[in-house]
C-alpha cells in the first residue's frame, strides 16, 4: 500500500513540483493550501507525514503543528520555511515539528528525509535486542514504542521516541550530534545539529524530575549527549502486565 502524503503550502507552483516529485516516488499525494484545510482532510485522507510550510493563510504552521500535537497526533512532520531567521526553525520544532528544511530545497532531498523517517518508522527491534530498558523510573518498550516514568506512560512523538531509543541502545556511550543526526534523522552529511538540540529539550521536559539537572540525558560539553545510569533489561516473560 502507498504511503499517503498531505502536502501543505500555498504557492501553487511549490505545491505542485513537490506533488509531481512524490508521485514519481510512488507516494498518494494530496495538496491543500491553507492551515485550515488541514483538519478537514485529516480523517478522510489519514496521511502517513504531512509536508508543511510555515506561512500559510487562516493558520500557520506553527498553529497546525501545535493543534496536531495537542490532539495527540504523532503523525511525523516535515516543516518548509522560506525564512532564514533560526528562531523560526526552531519555533518548528519546539511546537512538533520532526524535520525542517528551508526553501529553496532539492526535490530529492525531501524525498530522502521521507525515506528516512518512514525507514526509521518501519524498522522494529532485532530478535537479539533487549525487550525493554530499564533506569530508575524510566522504563522504554522499543516493540511497543512505549516510555513510562514512574508506571505512567508519557506521549512522546515518533522522533522523540526514536532518539530515546538510539540512545538507549549505546547507553552510556557520548554520541557526538552529528551521530544522533545520522543514527535518528538518517542524515549522512553535515545536518543542522539544532535539530537534535531542540528534540533532546522536549525529551528532558518530558522524562527528567528537572531539565535543568537531567538525571537520564547527560550533555558533555562540546561533545554532545550519553544515556547515564545502568540499564536493567526485562525479558518478555515479565512483561506480562504491559
């Protein structure tokens, strides 16, 4: 089954070199043009990613992305900004944004950071991974795609999601950022590092006591982050309560 695409943007002639770009790609692709339209066209077209540009008419992106996340929608987000303006970028992200990429850009790029999210979506645990990883009060079911602090299941995006587990899996090992941008985004050249920045922030508010003195998501200095403290791994058998 094709993955489905919203494309959202309203300069008529971007939309159309990113649908006739992603059709070719042998993705189902729709095309609105303004915020609004977005939650018209959320149930009956259930898109697997929605590319979305930043200055839209009746609601911005940032308005769409916020309005998404808080309905508990994980679906991933490409945010397209003409802007060069870095707060902006951020704002993106900081709001729910998984990805952004300003404009102009190369229609191939885009599609690899589909693919990239989509593989990294697609892609389950090895039969010889650890069934879950335990520190302290978080515990992380990689098969579920689930995080709890305490007992308590916390709502994480896809992304977040996927970088806490990356760095569950080389726990206590310093992962410069340009490794979570390769290992996470799938980037294999020189990305924006402020990316991983701002997904590590959203992480600590969500999991740490304290963001400022993170217990679980240590940063070193001018190197970049490690997951501290020794996991306890469970086997299935455990999880029978899950």
């Amino acid at each position: 089954m094709k993955k489905k695409i919203l494309i959202v943007d309203d300069e008529p002639s971007i939309s159309m070199l990113i649908e006739f770009n992603l059709k070719l790609a042998g993705y189902e692709v729709r095309c609105v043009h303004d915020g609004e339209a977005v939650f018209e066209l959320l149930k009956p077209f259930r898109p697997d990613l929605i590319v979305l540009d930043l200055m839209l008419p009746k609601m911005d992106g940032i308005q769409v992305c916020r309005e998404l996340r808080r309905q508990n929608n994980a679906v991933p987000i490409i945010m397209l900004t003409a802007l060069q303006d870095v707060t902006d970028k951020i704002a993106g992200l900081d709001n729910g944004a998984d990805d952004y990429m300003t404009k102009p850009f190369s229609p191939q790029e885009l599609i690899s950071r589909i693919q990239a999210i989509f593989r990294r979506l697609s892609s389950l645990p090895s039969s010889g991974e650890v069934t879950v990883f335990e520190f302290g009060r978080l515990s992380v079911y990689p098969e579920q795609r689930e995080v709890h602090v305490d007992g308590r299941p916390i709502e994480l995006t896809p992304k977040e999601f996927e970088l806490l587990h990356f760095l569950c899996r080389h726990r206590g090992k310093v992962l410069s950022r340009q490794q979570l941008l390769h290992g996470v985004w799938d980037y294999h050249f020189l990305g924006d590092t402020r990316i991983v920045d701002v997904h590590v922030s959203h992480l600590r508010d969500k999991i740490e006591r304290n963001a400022r003195t993170p217990e679980y998501i240590i940063t070193v200095r001018n190197v970049g982050y490690k997951l501290s403290g020794p996991p306890q791994t469970v086997e299935p058998s455990s999880m029978a309560g899950i």
